[in-house]
C-alpha cells in the first residue's frame, strides 16, 4: 500500500507475482510523494463544498 493520506493506493498480485507488486509500489510512491496530501485533502474540500 502507498499512503498519503487521505489517498490511499493498493496493489496486489494476488500473490503470483511479489516482485511486480514492489517494483510497481515504489515507482508509484516516487510518483505520488509528499506533495499530494494537501492537494488531495483540498479536493475533498471542494468536493464537499460542491455536493452541499
């Protein structure tokens, strides 16, 4: 799993292929780094606000 809370991505092989499933979970933790929280978290914002 790759965390940045509040986006949260998971990734399975279902177990056929661990090697996949890494190599894919560290190209996406590299792609989606640090600076992803505030703008998913402020999208959630406008999302509420729009819904209301």
């Amino acid at each position: 799993m790759v965390r940045r809370d509040p986006l949260v991505v998971a990734i399975s092989t279902s177990g056929r292929s661990p090697f996949l499933a890494s190599a894919l979970r560290q190209r996406l933790e590299r792609l989606l780094g640090p600076e992803r929280r505030p703008f998913t978290a402020a999208l959630g914002r406008v999302r509420q606000q729009l819904r209301r």
